[in-house]
C-alpha cells in the first residue's frame, strides 16, 4: 500500500501563525505611527534619498486619501467588513494556497492598523512620500503597504499558482 500522509498546512493557513504574524505587523505599524506623530514635523518634508521622503499629514479617508469625504464611521464599518470578508476568503482558501494565505494576512494586518488610528486619533497617520519635482504620489503609510503588497500576493497566487482539481 502506498498511501501518502496528507500534506503539511502552509504556515498561513493556519491560525496560530497567522495570528502571531498579524499582531506584530500591526504593532509594527503603530509603533512607527507613534515615532512619525511624536518626532516628524507636521506637513514638511524631509528628504530621505532622491524621490522618498517623509511627510507626516492625517489621512481621513481610506488608503491613498480615497473617500477622505465620506464619514468616519462608515469608513470604520467598510474596514471592519473588509476583514470579515478577507477572514471568510482566508478560511475558504485551500491549505497549499501559501501565497494567498500570506496576501490575506498582511491585508488583515493593514486595514486593522489603520482601523487602530482611526478610533484612537480619527484620522490614519501617512508619512511615506514619493515624489519628483513634478508629479508626486499619495502619501502613505505602512499599513497601506500591507494592504497594497497583500492584494499582490493574492493575484500573483491565482495567475502563477496551480490549482488542485476538484475531486
């Protein structure tokens, strides 16, 4: 009989890994945020290298300053209903679907950091600027850089990963 062990869950598709994973990318994120608040100036750019600098501003909307209109508490209840969804996806997705698993945590991750800013100071912190002389993009912040490298993780998960036939 040659009956194989059934494989190995991927590290994030299990919860206890990928609990751990998303406290310390959100306590990662607010720690920085608390640095940017208390040691940054407040909407003055500090040059880091050609094309990045810091820039310390309040974001009311969601990533990239889109909805900043809108009120606070729906975009509360947007995020709030963006990780129920991206936790429903996350428990449908098979096991050996490492790379979405990963996606799925640093989008959790992201869209909690920000949730966290905006029911302590009702607003998000950004700080992260690239720019030229002439053209600059949103200002940003590492929790935004989850969400952004999570969704990633998620397409290049269906575009380059087989998938295992339905039985």
């Amino acid at each position: 009989m040659n009956e194989q062990a059934p494989a190995k869950p991927a590290l994030f598709s299990r919860p206890l890994p990928i609990l751990i994973f998303i406290v310390v990318a959100v306590v990662l994120d607010q720690a920085v945020k608390v640095m940017v608040d208390n040691w940054l100036p407040l909407q003055e750019m500090v040059p880091v290298i050609p094309m990045l600098a810091l820039y310390r501003t309040y974001n009311l909307g969601v990533a990239f300053s889109m909805l900043s209109g809108m009120d606070g508490w729906f975009i509360v209840g947007m995020r709030l209903v963006i990780v129920v969804f991206v936790l429903w996806l996350w428990r449908r997705t098979p096991n050996h679907r490492w790379l979405a698993h990963l996606g799925f945590a640093l989008i959790i991750a992201g869209a909690l950091g920000n949730l966290i800013d905006r029911f302590l100071y009702g607003h998000v912190i950004d700080y992260i600027l690239f720019h030229t002389e002439t053209w600059s993009f949103a200002v940003f912040n590492l929790a935004d850089s989850f969400i952004t490298v999570g969704a990633g993780c998620v397409i290049l998960d269906e575009l380059l990963l087989p998938k295992k036939a339905k039985s």
